[in-house]
C-alpha cells in the first residue's frame, strides 16, 4: 500500500466531453478531500478485482455547473452534498468493468510512488501519451543494453591477470540482459495496447 486507502459507495457519471481523453477523474468523498483538493494525485480505482491508475481531481462547484448545463434536460441536476460522486470517461469505466452510470463500489487509493504514476502513463486513453511513455522505456532498455556492451567491447583494456575481465564480461552481460527485458516489457505493452483497441 502507497497511501491513503478507501472504500466507499460512489454515485458515478460519465465525464465530460472534453475530459473524454483524458487520463483523470472528479472525485467528491469527504474522507479524500484532504488529500485530493488542490492536488493532481495519482490513484488506483478498483472495482470486482479490476484496477485503473490515473489522475484524480477533485469536485468543484465549477465543474458540476458546466456537467448540469451540458446536460441540459437529459438527467436530474447533480447538487454536491452528502454523498460520494465519480466522474469518470468511458476508458476508464470500460476497463473498471462498469457498463452503465449508477451506484458503485469502488476502491480509491492515493499514491506518490514512481510505479503507480508509470502504471497512469502506461494506461492513459490518449495513445500518443502512452505512445511516448512505451517509446521512453525502450529507449531506457536499448540505453542499457549499449552499456553492456560497450563495456564487453573493451574488456580487453582491463588487466588480465587480476581476474577483473570475466567478472566485467558477466557484469556486461547482465546489463545486457536487464535492457532486453526493459524493451520486452515495453513491448508487450504496445501489443496488448494494440490488441485492446
């Protein structure tokens, strides 16, 4: 666990248009306004074993304004109060698993953690944002790579009688390793990515 964690029933809408691609949600629950408001936090919203990470921010009155006018007379007004309300687009609710706008439960937890803000870009409903974020890995695993064997590439420079050439050869060949399961990954990525779409 990275943070705050809880569990609540949330009342949940759709978005609006502009936030469609967009990679947060609007969140009002008295217990996170603490922690939400004024802030561009990342959290993991779960629902029935699904999670999605992504930015939340938190409700205002602004925001619920242009929701009523956009809506106009196709729904009840939403007035902020005592309850618990989620505004979330549809790849969000399509990955959590929700097909319709209704009364959730949901799992919100907050976190500050470099893995949970690489797991908002890796899942972010903009395909140039994740785009960049799989381009940037693989360039991080090629980086490595070009190390190792950079430095297998001169292993001959080293003393040989100290015993320091086999040990820079495997240490290479390690780094050589860890890039390819750098780019792997990302890779993988893409192609899950792009099976989903």
């Amino acid at each position: 666990m990275n943070g705050l964690q809880d569990e609540a029933s949330y009342e949940v809408h759709t978005a609006l248009r502009e936030d469609l691609n967009e990679g947060w949600v609007w969140i009002e629950n008295s217990r996170l306004e603490t922690h939400l408001n004024h802030r561009r936090r990342i959290v993991r919203i779960s629902r029935r074993g699904r999670s999605v990470y992504c930015e939340a921010l938190y409700l205002d009155n602004y925001y619920v304004r242009r929701f009523n006018k956009e809506r106009g007379e196709e729904t009840a007004k939403i007035v902020r109060g005592n309850r618990n309300l989620i505004f979330i687009n549809g790849w969000y609710r399509r990955n959590l698993g929700i097909s319709a706008v209704g009364t959730e439960t949901l799992s919100v937890a907050i976190g500050k953690s470099f893995r949970w803000q690489m797991r908002a870009l890796l899942q972010h409903p903009q395909v140039g944002v994740f785009l960049t974020t799989v381009l940037a890995i693989i360039g991080v695993g090629l980086a490595v790579m070009g190390v190792g064997l950079g430095i297998i590439s001169v292993k001959d420079l080293w003393y040989s009688e100290s015993g320091m050439i086999s040990a820079v050869v495997i240490a290479s060949a390690v780094l050589v390793v860890i890039g390819l399961v750098i780019v792997g990954f990302a890779l993988i990525k893409l192609l899950r990515r792009a099976r989903a779409a």
